[in-house]
C-alpha cells in the first residue's frame, strides 16, 4: 500500500513539475521539416516538354525560325539585341565578347550591321528560299545552309546565304553561340535524391523547354 501511495504521490510530483514549467515558460517547438522537392514529378514534366533534339535539329529550328529575325529590326540597336539573344549571349560580359570577336567570329552578323547602315535593311518582308543540311567536312557534325529571299522597302529582292556547323556536341555547338560546359560547376552527387536535383537543373535551364510549360507546372518546378 505504501509502495502504491509512493508511486501515485511520485507521478503526481512530476505532472505538477511538468505543468510548472508549461506555466513558467513557453516549450520550444521543433522547426518543421519542408517536404524534400519531388524530382520525379518534374523530371516526367521535362521527360514530356523536351524535344530530345538533336545539334543539328537544334540548329535548323534556328535557322528556319529565328535567324530572319535579324533582317527585319528596324534598327542597329534592336538588331544588337536580337542576335544576343538568339545567339544566347546575354550577359553584359558575353555581349561585349561578341562585339570585340565581331569580325573573326561572326561575320554574318557583321555583314547584317553594314547593311543596317547602309540603309538596306530592315525589309520588309523575310522567306526561306531553301534549307539543307550535310555532313560537314570533318565528319564532326552538320553544315546547316539557309538562303533567305529579301523584299526590300524599295520593293527590290535580295538573297542572303547562311551557313552555319553545328557539331555532334552540344557543349562546342557552335562558336557563334554562347555555351557552357554542362555541369562542370557542380559537386558530385551523395545519394539519389542529390543525382535526381542535378538532373533536374541540368535539363531544366533550357528556355526552349520552359516556355512550353502551363502555368502549373511552372509552379510545380518552383517547388
């Protein structure tokens, strides 16, 4: 009887410590934990946005869509600023690169600015006379050839050549094009949930890719 009086006066004592303290001050709460990001479920988004294109697949889309662009810009500023975004050169320091390699490296371009000024372009109107592709001569990728048919505001056509290599790997694309070594910045993945945030980041910096996206899957990579 006394061992049971003991216990209950024992278990009453540390209810009322317990209360005391609840009183006195407020019990720290463990942060909750954010749920780990579904890698999975953004991967299968890129798995079906993605093309899966190839370089030169890339480099015709370029050529048959984007590239005419630049005959229509109605001025040298808008021109600058439509090849840097086309040729993915966007950053202040990668534009400035382009502009002191204007001559070695891209002479399409150049020839556009002189066109520019001489009053030529903008035309009016812009097609695609033709576009072609063929191993190129190193068997390192594609020579993707273009020839864009010109109305001119004075009514008069003129035809513009475009060839442009696209090689097999897509870290060395093109020199016109700004490019970066894939994944050469970031550490080695520890376990598999690390394997699939890299994948993800590396498959989801594509703005082709992005901007297919519906609005809720945007918000799904945001997670």
């Amino acid at each position: 009887m006394n061992k049971k009086f003991s216990l209950l006066f024992l278990v009453t004592a540390i209810s009322m410590t317990g209360c005391t303290t609840t009183n006195s001050a407020e019990p720290v709460q463990a942060s909750p934990q954010p749920p780990k990001a579904d890698y999975r479920k953004k991967l299968e988004i890129l798995d079906r946005l993605e093309n899966h294109d190839t370089t030169l697949s890339r480099m015709t889309e370029i050529l048959a869509i984007e590239w005419q662009r630049l005959f229509t810009q109605e001025n040298e500023e808008k021109l600058w600023d439509t090849y840097f975004s086309l040729t993915w050169n966007v950053r202040p320091d990668e534009k400035e690169k382009v502009k002191k390699e204007l001559s070695a490296i891209h002479p399409e371009f150049a020839s556009y600015l002189a066109l520019q000024k001489q009053g030529i372009l903008p035309a009016k109107s812009v097609t695609i006379k033709n576009l072609m592709a063929d191993r190129n001569k190193e068997n390192t990728g594609y020579l993707v050839k273009a020839t864009y048919l010109l109305t001119l505001n004075n009514e008069a056509t003129k035809e513009i050549q475009v060839e442009l290599n696209a090689d097999d790997n897509m870290e060395t694309f093109n020199p016109r094009f700004h490019t970066v070594a894939t994944g050469e910045n970031l550490p080695e993945p520890q376990n598999e949930q690390e394997r699939l945030r890299q994948e993800f980041i590396l498959r989801a910096l594509d703005y082709n890719v992005i901007k297919k996206m519906t609005y809720e899957e945007v918000l799904e990579m945001m997670k």
